[in-house]
C-alpha cells in the first residue's frame, strides 16, 4: 500500500522552530491528523556562512520525523521553511539544506523563504497586497505578484521602526529622562521601568552587554502602552510608532489600484492604544486600501507554500533571496 503523500511547514525563528504537516487536497493546506505543530526552544545558531544549516538539520529532522510517526507514518514529498535572517544570512542553508533533505526524507521539492514571506503568506494567501509583521521587529512585506517590495527589516539599530524594541527603547528613553529632570521624561514609565528592571541609573550597565538586547527593550513596550491612555509621553511614542508602521506599509504596498493590508505579529496584542492610532495612519497614507485581518501566521503560511510547490501551483514570487525553490537530486 503506498504511503500518504504530506508536506511539511517550518517556521524559523528568534524563539526556535515550529513544524507541522499538512496534506495537498487540491485547495490548500488540510492538517494531517495529530497534526499539531512541533517545537524546539533553541534559536538556530549563526555562524560564518550565516545560518548555520547543521544545527537546522539536527532541530529539524527529528521534530519531522515525530510528526510524521504521531500522524501513524506517511512519507513528506515537499517542504517549506520560513526563516528569519534568510534574506541576508541564508546563502548556506540554501546550497545544504535541500540535498540534505532529499537524502534524509526523500523530499522532492523545497521552499526556502524569507519570514517576511512566510508572514505574507499566512495573512494574505496568494493575493497582492501588504503585511507589515511585527513583534520584537518591524517588516513589512508586499507583492503585486511579480515580485516583492521591502520595506525596513533592518534591525534594532538601523531600523524595526516603531517595532516592540523601538517602542521600548523610546519609552526607557523618557523613563531616563524623568530620572534626569530633563523635558520629555515621563514619572509614569520611571516607575515602571524601576518596578521592571530595578534601579535605572544601572540599567545601561546591566543592558547594554546583553546579546538579546533587543528582547529586552522590547519587553518594555507592553508597559508603554499600559501608560498610554493617562500618560501624554507614552501616548505620543504609541502614535510615533504608528506613524512609522503605516509609513512602512505605504512603501511596500503595490502601486496602483486597491489593495489588501494586514497586521500580523505579537506587537499588534497591545491593543486600541497601538491600534486606534494606526487605523487612523494608515487610512491618511493608503486610502486605497483595505485593512483585513491575517488569515494565519507565519507557519499557516508555510504550509500554504509547501502545498503549492507540492502541487507546481506557486503564483507568489520568486526571488533568489526572499523565496527561492528548490528539487533535491
């Protein structure tokens, strides 16, 4: 008896991987039963040739192979991964990651991807559009499906503009200014950030050696918003912030015509104090847009890909470092 044909979906990430099947139906992806995503809490390391394939591989093929035995066996013909840093730190998964699977799975076609496009997928399907996915960073992401348009992405120190780290920093920003007696301080998120992180005169020492920086300011970022709506420093950071999601939409949204937008990402749990401001952004810079909500998330959208490639039905855009397939010899 020939085994079920599945496909696998990967998630990559600063918080470790998610995996999980899906079966090709004709339509889209249909979990497998105990099709429940897998996680490791490992984050896969980086090395010189960016990230480091070997260590994927080691998260990677087990998680498969368990979620293959929990859904009574199978055989995987097609994978998709999302991962973050794919764009500029993916050059070795790219060369090893899909022989290394045709070896070990059998599988005959692999998509690699950007997280962005992962993202996109999730939240809009094949339909063009924007996504602006944002949780510690800020990227956003849109196709007219010819090909992809970015816009920041770029990082805590370069960019993430109006992201979970940007926001935090902006409000210990103003917490170190109340401690200071300088203007633009706020009382309100000193003593949040004393409650926090304890004494601030010793934060910087206590922060700035830190390889997560970016975590940890973006921890912050759900206190400046619990101090939005009596704090006018809080408040005002929350609108710069939205003021910039909106910008970064505007620049990856097709041109021409209406289009779909959608917020995907844990920034967005902050709620109305966030939200209100970013409705009424983005309604002044697209107005010829549409706000929906996101379908699904990076791993839903995985998934989708790993269908599609699955049944050669792939219509988002292919591009050497943001979404690239692959067929293992």
């Amino acid at each position: 008896m020939t085994e079920p044909a599945c496909v696998l979906g990967v998630d990559s990430g600063g918080s470790g991987l998610r995996a999980a099947l899906a079966v090709p139906d004709g339509s889209g992806p249909r979990p497998v039963p105990a099709g429940e995503p897998v996680r490791s809490t490992e984050p896969v390391r980086t090395g010189s040739r960016g990230i480091d394939a070997a260590h994927f591989l080691a998260q990677l093929l087990p998680m498969a192979r368990a979620l293959l035995e929990r859904a009574g066996g199978g055989r995987i013909t097609a994978v998709a991964v999302g991962a973050a840093g794919m764009a500029t730190l993916g050059d070795g998964l790219r060369a090893e990651l899909p022989p290394a699977l045709g070896e070990a799975l059998g599988v005959r076609r692999v998509a690699l991807a950007a997280d962005a496009v992962t993202a996109y997928a999730g939240a809009l399907g094949e339909r063009p559009g924007a996504v602006v996915a944002a949780g510690t960073g800020l990227i956003a992401l849109g196709t007219d499906l010819t090909a992809w348009r970015r816009a920041d992405g770029w990082g805590h120190l370069l960019g993430d503009c109006g992201g979970g780290a940007w926001i935090g920093r902006a409000g210990l920003e103003a917490a170190m200014r109340a401690h200071d007696g300088r203007r633009g301080g706020s009382r309100p998120l000193l003593a949040r950030a004393e409650k926090l992180f304890g004494p601030v005169a010793g934060l910087p020492g206590r922060l700035y050696p830190r390889a997560d920086r970016p975590a940890v300011l973006a921890s912050f970022a759900p206190e400046v918003a619990g101090c939005a709506t009596d704090d006018a420093v809080a408040d005002g950071i929350l609108r710069d912030a939205a003021r910039h999601i909106a910008d970064a939409a505007a620049a990856a949204s097709p041109r021409g015509g209406v289009c779909e937008v959608a917020l995907t990402g844990g920034l967005f749990k902050l709620g109305e104090p966030l939200l209100a401001p970013l409705r009424e952004e983005l309604a002044a810079q697209l107005p010829r847009a549409r706000q929906v909500p996101a379908a699904g998330d990076p791993l839903d959208g995985a998934l989708r890909i790993a269908v599609d490639i699955a049944l050669d039905r792939l219509r988002l855009p292919r591009d050497a470092r943001m979404l690239s397939v692959h067929s293992p010899a």
